[in-house]
C-alpha cells in the first residue's frame, strides 16, 4: 500500500459499498473485503492503516479477525461495527483490545472522526518504533554512516546484505571520501565485530618494513628483529583486515597476500611453520586497480581476489544534501570534545556549505566543523566564496532555490532537535506547510532527535 489505508470488512456488499463511497468523500483510502480471512493475509507488521470489521461475519468473526490481527501486531487499531444494543460484544471487543467499536446505524461524520483518530496513532506507533530502532542503532559501538542522499542510499544497499558475509570488499573512493569509516562500520555491524579491526596504510609504512608488519617475523629473521612480532594478518586472525592504498603494496607482496587469501594461511618471516587464518579483507582504494591490472601494475589475480564485492563511495560534492547532517554531526562530537557550545548553523552558513566543492571530501567537512567549533562562524570564510559563486552559476535557479530551501530546513530542525512546532516558529511557517517541505525532500523529524 502506498499510503495509510483503511481495509473493510463486512459481508454485506451493500454496506461494503456505502462505506466505500463514504470513505472516498473524505479522502480515506479504502480496501474493502468480503471475508475476514482474506483481509488478513494484506496484513503484516509493518502495515500502516487501521481495520475496520463487522463482529457478525460468516466465518471468522471480528472478535476472531481481532484476535489474528493483535497476533500481529497489537499497535494495530482495530474497530469493531456491533448490532444496536449489543453492549456485551462491544465490552468483549474492548477486552480483548479493539481500538473502539461503533454501533450500526452509525453517524458518518463519528465513523470519519473515529478512523482518523486511529490512523493518527497508528502513524505515530510506527514512528515511535522507527525512532526506537535508530536510537539502538545509534547506541551500538562503531562509527555510524550518516547520509540520506540517493548515492549513500545506494551504497548502504549495497553494504547491508553482506554485513555477515566473509566476502572482501573492494572500497573505491577519493581521498577523504570516508573509505577508513566505512570499513569500520562493516566491521562493527558483523559477526566479526568482537575480534580485532586491524587497519594498515600500504602507501605509509616503508618498503622494507611493509612485508613484517603483514606477515610479521621470528626473532632473527632480519638484522634488528629482536623477538618474535605477530603480524597484521594474524592479529585479525577471526576479523577484519582493512588494507589502505592497496594499489601502493609492492608487486612481491601482492604475491604472498594473494596466497593468504587463498589458503587462508601465513607464514611470519624467518618461520618454516604456517598458522591458519580466519580473515575477511576490505581493501580501500582511490585508483582505478582494474585499469592498473590491465596495464600489469596491480596483479590482476589479486585484484579479482578482493574486488568480490565493489563499493563505490560518492564525493561530498556530489551528495550535498547530507552536508548539513554530516557538518552538525561533527559539530556536536567537537563541541564534546572541546567542552564548547554547540552553535547551529543559520539558513544562510548552511547554504555557503551546500555551494563548497569539498575537494577535501568528508574529511575536509570534518575539519572545518572542529575550526568553526573552536573559532566561531568566521571559520566558515574558508570555504572559498569566488568558487561557490562559480558553483551556483553552474546550477539552474531552481535547483539553487530548493537546495537553499532544504537546508534551511535541514538546519532549523537540527537546532530545534526535530521538533515540529520550535522548527515552525524558527522558519516562520505553517505546521502543513512544512510538513509539505519535509515530504519534498525526504526529510523525517526522527532524523533530527538527539
């Protein structure tokens, strides 16, 4: 169903469709049943509209539809239609946690009243319930993937389905576009999240030291090893080894990492004796390993090893729209750590962020969200005001107008922490209206709340 409904269920197919027509004059959707059976096969527990049911039905009555329905889902309204006079059923439908009952006949206009009322709290069942389960979200240990855009959906899609699978994953991004944050969410978010997350940056450790720090080494295996060092691979032995610039490892070494991946097995240096490794590998990368394969500077073998599954991050630049939650995000973790006031940004500073290019990606935002903590709005100066001009002349008015209408929104319900009426107040508008706005840009209070 595409929007909150109301299903019907009565045998009487002249009341089926009176109820209908009525319910259609209100603006109610309505699915009408003739079997209590069948409407209740079109519900589940994510179903996000009311039930509506005669008690005395062929088959299963509305007592018995209640009693399924309440198996379900007990947040679900169910009311009941009762004969005139029949006030033990009423009382035994109530009992039993129907939402309300109404008497036949009964007056249209209580009817309408009645199922709008039961709408409204099943709506708020079901945010109350999303919001619950962000909260726990939010509450487990780990980094957290903050992004609404299209793009980031799309990779969460991706990331998902294979939190518990030991696949590798082959991490593409620009510099600074949140591939070290990624990883460890993977990590975190799986069944190896209570073993060791072990990060190594190819392009930063030395040639000569690279092949220890992997695989480790003996005492005496080379001049300088003094006793015996477990490697990187081995201390992630049951979790996750996060390869930075993998296009940087050297070519022998690519060799030996490929053997890891294949026999699950590593031998430290100056060591006749292998251990056995359990290990997933994400390897992060800002270059194009397909193309550096094809030109024989990347093992190719190697690459079709770690690409099993492929993650492309988006740069800021071309998420913007997650630009106000991330930068506010990053300002209440700065303000904790710098014991300093969290100060929301006003309509106007979001949009001079949503014009910046963000060459430096995440990290960059990040950045300036910890200087505009310690030093106030002036630090926003340096996001360039001649290159936002010439990003807005790229974009049409249109698309100026709704980005600066979504982050003034953005930022009022950051600063009001998702509260509808203070957000209302703050940007001057009616609750209808900005409801309106939120819906156009896929905005949800809940997002909002500390």
């Amino acid at each position: 169903m595409t929007e909150p409904a109301v299903l019907f269920v009565d045998d009487d197919p002249h009341i089926r469709k009176a109820i209908a027509q009525t319910l259609a004059l209100e603006e109610l959707p309505v699915i009408c049943f003739e079997a209590a059976e069948d409407a209740l096969r079109t519900i589940s527990q994510d179903f996000d509209g009311v039930v509506l049911c005669d008690y005395n039905m062929p088959g299963m009555d509305g007592l018995e539809l209640l009693e399924q329905v309440q198996a379900l889902d007990e947040a679900i309204p169910v009311i009941i239609l009762t004969g005139q006079g029949d006030i033990s059923t009423a009382v035994s439908a109530m009992q039993k946690g129907a939402y309300d009952f109404i008497e036949k006949p009964f007056d249209h206009d209580e009817l309408i009243e009645l199922l709008r009322h039961a709408l409204e709290k099943r709506q708020l069942a079901l945010e109350n319930r999303r919001l619950k389960a962000q909260l726990r979200q939010l509450a487990r240990p780990g980094p957290r993937i903050l992004g609404e855009s299209v793009t980031m959906q799309k990779v969460m899609a991706t990331i998902d389905p294979i939190l518990d699978i030991s696949a590798n994953i082959l991490l593409y991004g620009e510099t600074g576009s949140g591939k070290d944050a990624l990883a460890r969410y993977i990590h975190e978010n799986s069944r190896r999240s209570a073993h060791n997350f072990v990060a190594i940056n190819c392009g930063a450790v030395p040639e000569n030291l690279i092949e220890s720090e992997l695989f480790g080494h003996e005492a005496g295996a080379f001049t300088g090893a003094e006793k015996r060092r477990i490697g990187k691979i081995e201390h992630a032995h049951q979790g996750t080894l996060f390869l930075d610039e993998v296009e940087s490892m050297p070519m022998p070494l690519q060799v030996k990492l490929l053997r890891v991946l294949e026999e699950q097995k590593v031998e430290r240096l100056g060591s006749n004796q292998v251990q056995d490794v359990d290990v997933r590998i994400i390897a992060a990368t800002k270059a194009d390993l397909k193309e550096l394969s094809d030109s024989g500077e990347f093992r190719s073998d190697l690459y079709y090893r770690l690409n099993v599954v492929n993650v492309n991050i988006p740069p800021l630049r071309e998420r913007k729209e997650d630009i106000p939650v991330l930068f506010h995000h990053f300002v209440l973790i700065a303000a904790a750590r710098y014991d300093r006031e969290s100060i929301p940004l006003d309509a106007g500073q979001a949009a001079r962020l949503m014009q910046h290019s963000w060459p430096g990606n995440v990290r960059e935002l990040r950045n300036l969200a910890e200087r505009y903590v310690l030093l106030g709005p002036a630090a926003l100066d340096e996001t360039g005001a001649e290159e936002a001009d010439n990003v807005s002349a790229r974009r049409t008015l249109t698309e100026m107008m709704d980005g600066f209408e979504r982050s003034a929104i953005i930022s009022a319900l950051n600063a009001c922490q998702g509260s509808i009426k203070d957000t209302m107040v703050q940007l001057g508008i009616a609750r209808k209206t900005l409801y309106d706005k939120m819906k156009k840009h896929g905005l949800d209070k809940a997002q909002f709340k500390d």
